[in-house]
C-alpha cells in the first residue's frame, strides 16, 4: 500500500461498510469477478471476507489505489496512486467545480453536492414538491424549474449536513449497482430524503456507467469507491463527536 492518510481511518471502519467496498472493487455490475482485481487472491481476503475486513483494510486501500493508478506505471513499481490523486480524477470526470487546495472533506463534499443537485433534474415534480415541502423551502415560483432552483440552492448553501448527503449518496450507489442499500439504523426524515433521491440518483449512475465505458472501465471502480469512502468517512467523523 502507498502511504496514504487520508485513507487510514479504514481500520476503523464497520465491517459491512467495508464489504461494500471491497464488492465494488473485485466485482461488475453482474456480479462475477473484475478482470484485473487481485485481492480476492490474496490469503488476506480468504482468511477475512467477509466477516473481519478491518484485518485487512491495507489490502483493501492498496486494490483501490492500484485501480485509480496508471496500469504500465503499477506494473512497474507495484503501487498506485493516492486517495487526493483518485479523488481530482473523478471530480473531473463529473465536471465537479473543485479547488484542488481545499481540504480532502471540502471537495468531497463537492462532488455529494454535485452528484445530488444534477440528480434534481431527474425528478418528478411531485417528488420536488415533496422534498421542498420536508426541507421547509420556501420559493415564490413553485414550478419545476423554481423549486429546483431553490434546491440547488439550498443544498449548497448547507440545507444537508454533509453525513446526510454522503448517506442519500453512497445508499443510492449501493441500491443501483450492489442491489442493496447501506447497513444503518435511520431517522424518519432522513429515510424520506433517501427514498426521494434514489430513482433521480440511479438515474444518473446509470447513464454514468454507460459514458465511463467510453472513458475507460476504470472508473467503474473508482467512482463508486470513492462515494462510499466519503459515506465511511463522514459516519466515522460523526461517531467521534
């Protein structure tokens, strides 16, 4: 594993969180084995999968980081690339506006407000009405382009707390791709939000998934494992306040 900070915390982490990871990472969209993952090989994964993934977490970081690196370069020095470096990459890849001198948490929360406001375009009016409604927003213009207007704006001025974007986020990604959601006990509002997000966000994935084969399958991995880092992340954040 490269030497990496910003992905230490993995150790700490709950174990099925760490499972959805690691599927993503050595599994495709039908569930066989990706081509070039190497870390179901490894004894490490046979001694801990699925069960005891903390054990194994340096395993899991150093899969992702190869995933994220250029393939000729690893061959070469065994290694990939770090957590920042995979994250500039898809903040790019979905025309995230970023400054790359922030914190690693600030541009994260970039790419959640990113991914949740494009995926507003994708919801119904009902559903909008609905969530304005529960966020308590009010807009003088309550037609569909009003509403989404004043979404957008209310999630980037803060109107989700950035562990509830990462939770509507990544519990999206995990429905869509893996076919089951995080593994977490939720309040009422916050299940309301999840269930509004989830169509407009698998939409997205979806369409996602069909420009990265374009782009290269890499991102398959990357994109998906990079939200759920950031879903990890934040869970751990607030356990320790």
């Amino acid at each position: 594993m490269k030497e990496d900070k910003d992905l230490e915390f993995l150790a700490f982490c709950k174990n099925e969180d760490l499972q959805i990871l690691v599927d993503y990472l050595t599994t495709d969209k039908d569930g066989k084995k990706r081509y070039w993952e190497t870390l179901t090989k490894s004894n490490a994964y046979l001694q801990c999968y699925p069960d005891h993934l903390t054990s194994m977490w340096e395993d899991i970081a150093n899969e992702f980081q190869l995933f994220g690196g250029n393939t000729i370069a690893n061959c070469i020095r065994k290694t990939g690339v770090t957590y920042r470096t995979i994250l500039f990459d898809v903040c790019n890849r979905m025309k995230v506006n970023y400054n790359k001198n922030a914190s690693i948490e600030m541009i994260e929360e970039y790419l959640l407000q990113k991914i949740l406001t494009d995926s507003l375009e994708q919801m119904t009016a009902e559903d909008m009405k609905k969530l304005v409604d529960e966020m308590n927003i009010k807009t003088q213009t309550p037609t569909k382009q009003g509403m989404t207007i004043a979404l957008q704006m209310a999630i980037r001025n803060g109107g989700f707390a950035p562990y509830k974007m990462a939770v509507i986020v990544a519990n999206a990604v995990a429905q869509t791709l893996l076919g089951r959601g995080l593994s977490l006990a939720l309040n009422a509002g916050l299940t309301k939000y999840i269930s509004v997000f989830a169509g407009p966000i698998g939409w997205l994935v979806t369409v996602l998934w069909t420009l990265v084969d374009v782009a290269g399958p890499a991102y398959r991995v990357t994109i998906p494992s990079v939200i759920q880092i950031i879903y990890m992340r934040r869970r751990s954040q607030m356990l320790l306040e």
